[in-house]
C-alpha cells in the first residue's frame, strides 16, 4: 500500500528521503517529484497530507493532450470531459519522474576533490514561476455560490487550480486569515478551461523541440482549443432551437386544445339558448291557453258563447294510407322541405327583418354570414364559397332558420337553386362584404336599443309599483283617520250586554252578546 505523512517543516532526514520518493497530495492527486515543490503545495494549499507511491504504479497518459491520469476512472471522467482525447498510452510513476528529471538544466559540474550536486542541487528551479492562472468556469461557480471575488481567487491560487471541491476545502480552512480578502499580487490570469489545458500542453512538451516547433504545437493546440469551443457553441445552439421549437409546437397543441375546447363550450350554450327559446315558446303557448280557457269560461258563466279565437283547435287527424299496404300506425314519411321564392327586397329592410331575431340567432347568423363574405372575397373565382347547400341541418340552423335569414341572401344578391343558394360570378364580393358590415352595424345598435328599451321598461315598471305602494299607504292611511273622526264624533261606545233572542214558543233563546252602540243622532231626522 501507499505510505502517508505530513510535511510539516524541514527536516534532514525526511530532505534525503524525500528526494529519492515520488508524493501524491491526498487532496488534489497532483504528484511531486521533490520535496521543494510538495512544500510549496503545503504553503499555497494549506494541505499536508501526502502519500508517497510506487515507481510501478500506473498512470494513462493522453497521446492527443499530454493529460495524466491516475486511475482507470479519471481517464473515463476526462474522455467525457474532452472529446480530443481519444489515445491514452499505459506508463509507469517511473516513466513520469524519468521524463521530470529529464527537463531539468543539467547541474554544474563539481569541483576537483568534490562531493558532486546535492539532491537539492538538481531540484532547484531553473527559472522564476510564470504567472498564476486560474479557471473561468470554476471562478464563476465560487462568485455562484457567494464567495468574495478576492477569496475566490486566492484559492483557485492556492490550489493551483485543482478544481472547485479543492478551492472550496481551502476556504473553509483559511477563513479566518486576516489576509483572506487582500487582492492578489501580481494579479492572475483567468483563463477558459481550455485554454488552461492547452498551454500546459505546450509546457510540458519534449525539450527537444526547436522553438518553431514548440510555437507550432502551441498554436495547434489553441486552435483545437478554439475549434472545440465553436463545436461546443454550436451544439449548445442547436439544442436551444430545438428546445425553441418544442416550445412552439407545445404552444401551438396548448393552442388548439383551448380553442377546442372554447368550440365546445359555444356549443353547448349554443345548445342551452336553443333549449332556452324551446321552453319560452313552449310557456307562451301554455300562456295563450290559459287565457283562452280564461276567457272562455268567463264569458260561460255570463251564458254567451266562445269566440272564434277562444275555440279549442281539435288536433291534427292522422294521414290516410295511400295504399293498401300502408298500416294506419306506420311512421309518417319526412316531407319534402317547401321552399318559397322570396321577393328581392332592399338591403335595409332584410336587416330590419333580421335584428327582430333573439340576440343568440342574431349573433350566430352575423357570424356565419360574415365567414362566408370573407370566403367569397378571399376566393372569388372559387364556385364551391359560392353555392351553399342549405339541406345542411347546420347552414339551415344557421342561415335559413332565423327570420329573414334568406331575405338577406336574397337581397345582397344570392339566388334560390334545387340544392341551395348560389351567388353569381356577376355580384362583386364587395357589396356582399359592406351589407355583412352594415347588418353587423346594426345588429348592434339595435340589440343595444332593445337593451335600453328592457331597462326602461323594468323602471317604469318598478316605479309604478312603487306608486301603486305608496297610493295603497295613502289610502290606508286616510280610512283610518277618518274613522278616527267618526269614532270621536259619536262619543263612548255602550256596554256589550247580553240578550236573549225571542222564539216561536214565547219561551227564552240562546244568549247572544250584541254591540248597542249610542245612535247617531242623524238617523233621528226626518226623511225627505
């Protein structure tokens, strides 16, 4: 297994042995090849824990980006994560510190008589650090989820950029530093992941490169950077047009399932007011009945006869079989509808026919006539949105029911055929288009007057009853005073006595109480 410790500070011991070991920080997984530089990590991160591991131990290093994985897992993770990363080679721990100190400056050479280079000799940097560089996707995540822009920075720093669970774990441990919030100096360069990933490419190319082909190999891989930016760019805008599109589609099936179900909640009031009417005519005729009935039994009693308007009609007699084979209780036959050539009347006047409608038959038929002028005008050439068939219970309900429906047609210049109504080549669609605008006009103001007229009427009514009300107080009123007045003018009324009332036998009655009141001195005169 993997040994662990703790770098805590310098010891001679631990600088030889050290030297000679391969760590692993527990934390971010980075791997140090010194002791110099596992220090470093100590100080910037605030981690201690490391784990040194085997020159034998396996590592997967990506052929296309130089990325180093140390397990079977991370490979996969970064595969997903990059779609550059297609080769991985199989190397050893050993491999890797072979390729570290192969980039290292050779030491000087020692002096005569001398021991050679320290361990911490060959470990030395050769140049000064370049500027830190953190990534824009994690900082933007820290500045998410609320940390300060400075601590966000000062640990991705810290961290060397190991990713968001490190830079998270180095806040919770250094919040308390009175330095936490002091900017960092220089300031660090954020940089898109990509980036990131590319020029550390770049730094960890062989050392035997020229430096065109170190520029060129860089430059390779900002453009793979770049072009896996755009690809990504535009697989994000396809899936937002794709989204935007079943957006679309849902609104336009949320569309026409509420316009679907609108169409079925005007049927069925359609269907309610057409009940609605059923029932009115029905009391009406049950009204004239009455009356009628009332009628004749008044005059019956005054011992004169009915009138002709008051007779009762006897009901209809059944058809008589037209041929022997006809049984008298067979279903009777439909007719034939009788359709009656109506005269051409003036526009003006088949609208004043028609707004004496109910306001739903109204409605509907200015609704249906004004979809077919727009029809007609839309398509004037077509013969199909110029005939119509009025055998169709729905265009019969609509169009020819409603009283002075076909004087209308008739008047803006359709003609009666066998199967219909048909509009001539001859009408323009213009004069069909202003008569709908002037019936719609009209209808309107007339439902409107009818309105008004309803409203007065219920006011008049209401305040003749009110009059009548107060008429009836005042009468009350008025018999009451004056039989206050005849009251005080005849005086104390009698005792109630008790008297018996005479019989045929001579013998006493029953005893009744009568009221004796004083008599009026008026019924002492004289007469004439």
């Amino acid at each position: 297994g993997h040994r662990r410790g703790q770098v805590n500070g310098p010891s001679n011991n631990m600088s030889s042995e050290v030297a000679q070991m391969v760590l692993r920080c527990s934390k971010t997984g980075k791997l140090f090849f010194n002791e110099k530089d596992a220090k470093q990590h100590n100080e910037d991160t605030g981690f201690a824990e490391f784990e040194q591991v085997s020159l034998d131990d396996k590592v997967w290093v990506c052929v296309e980006t130089g990325k180093v994985c140390v397990t079977e897992t991370e490979m996969t993770v970064y595969q997903k994560r990059d779609p550059t990363a297609k080769t991985f080679e199989e190397k050893t721990i050993g491999f890797l510190r072979e390729r570290y100190l192969a980039k290292r400056k050779p030491p000087a050479p020692a002096a005569e008589g001398g021991d050679g280079p320290s361990p911490m000799d060959v470990d030395a940097p050769a140049a000064a650090p370049e500027p830190a560089t953190i990534s824009k996707e994690t900082l933007d995540q820290l500045l998410e989820m609320g940390f300060p822009q400075p601590r966000a920075e000062k640990a991705l720093v810290r961290t060397s950029n190991a990713g968001l669970e490190a830079a998270i774990g180095w806040l919770a441990d250094h919040a308390e530093d009175a330095d936490v919030d002091e900017p960092l100096d220089p300031v660090p360069a954020i940089l898109a992941q990509a980036d990131i990933d590319a020029a550390a490419l770049a730094r960890s190319a062989n050392s035997h490169l020229t430096p065109e082909e170190k520029q060129a190999k860089l430059q390779a891989a900002v453009e793979a950077a770049q072009r896996k930016r755009e690809e990504t760019e535009r697989e994000e805008e396809k899936a937002r047009e794709k989204a935007r599109r079943e957006s679309g589609k849902q609104m336009v099936k949320t569309k026409a399932e509420l316009e679907e179900l609108q169409r079925k909640r005007d049927a069925e009031q359609r269907k309610k007011e057409k009940m609605e009417d059923m029932l009115h005519r029905q009391r009406l005729r049950e009204q004239l009945e009455a009356d009628k009935a009332e009628r004749r039994a008044a005059r019956a009693a005054k011992g004169l006869p009915p009138l002709d308007a008051d007779k009762a009609q006897p009901a209809p007699a059944p058809p008589a079989p037209t041929s022997a084979g006809d049984a008298p209780d067979a279903a009777p036959r439909p007719k034939a509808p009788v359709h009656v050539d109506l005269p051409v009347v003036p526009v003006q006047e088949a609208v004043d026919v028609l707004c004496g409608n109910r306001d739903f038959m109204l409605d509907t038929y200015v609704e249906t006539v004004a979809k077919l002028g727009d029809n007609v005008v839309k398509n004037p050439t077509e013969l199909k949105y110029r005939h119509i068939r009025t055998s169709n219970p729905k265009i019969h309900e609509r169009l020819i029911r409603p009283t002075g429906g076909e004087l209308f047609l008739r008047a803006v210049g359709w003609v009666r055929e066998a199967d219909g109504m048909t509009l001539p080549q001859t009408v323009a669609p213009g004069a069909m288009s202003a008569a709908v605008a002037e019936l719609a006009t009209t209808a309107t103001r007339k439902k409107a007057e009818r309105d008004q007229a309803e409203r007065e009427k219920l006011r008049a009514e209401r305040e003749a009853a009110m009059k009548a009300k107060q008429a009836e107080k005042e009468r009350l009123r008025q018999a009451m005073e004056a039989d206050r007045k005849e009251i005080s003018a005849r005086g104390p009324a009698q005792a109630i006595k008790a008297q018996k009332l005479p019989s045929a036998s001579g013998g006493g009655g029953v005893a009744v109480n009568r009221l004796n009141l004083e008599e009026d001195p008026r019924d002492q005169q004289p007469q004439g």
